[in-house]
C-alpha cells in the first residue's frame, strides 16, 4: 500500500521543530518514525497514526476524524488512525504528533 508522502513530509517537519531526529522504517504498509528505537507515529495510506498509549488512546477516539488501529485481529490498544479531516490543519497535524512524541518519551529506548 502506498503512503501520503506529502502527509510523511508534513509529519517530518513537526517533528524536526521538535527537535526530533527519528528513524524512518516501512512498515504496517506505510512510512513509520522511530524515536529511541520505539514507533511513535506514521504514516499509512492517507491517514495518520500515533501511538499515544491506551488511556489518551480511548479519549482521542471520541473525535470524529479518529479510528481505531486495527491489523486485522481487532483494534490495537494504544494506537489510533487519524483521518485526513484530522490533519488538515498544522495545528491539527502537530497537536496529534506531539501527544505521540510526549507518549514514546514515556518508553524505554530500544
């Protein structure tokens, strides 16, 4: 599956004013960026997804442009699909990548 690379490139940006220099890896059939070795966020078709951690996970799904992750086996807990309605806005796109930056910090390094 192919990834928004303007989406990818948007999500580079917020997280180099930052100051994050993450590693980049294919995966889930997107582009994902590693902070300290752990997946905070990426990008998968048009959507964004972050990696915010169960209890902030459930509340962020009561937005509209919020989903759950779901790999096929039922939803991943801790991990949301933001549509593009979402991330229309860098404001938009920044608060969600921020609230999976301040969510990997809380992760060991790998």
């Amino acid at each position: 599956m192919a990834f928004d690379q303007e989406l990818a490139g948007r999500v580079r940006a917020v997280l180099a004013a930052a100051g994050q220099a993450p590693a980049e890896k294919k995966m889930f059939g997107g582009l994902s960026f590693l902070i300290a070795g752990n997946m905070c966020c990426g990008v998968t078709g048009e959507d964004l997804l972050v990696r915010l951690g169960a209890e902030t996970a459930d509340s962020a799904l009561a937005g509209a442009a919020a989903r759950p992750f779901d790999m096929g086996r039922g939803p991943s807990p801790g991990w949301v699909l933001i549509g593009p309605g979402g991330t229309a806005t860098d404001q938009d796109l920044t608060g969600w990548v921020q609230q999976a930056l301040a969510f990997a910090a809380t992760l060991p390094a790998k």
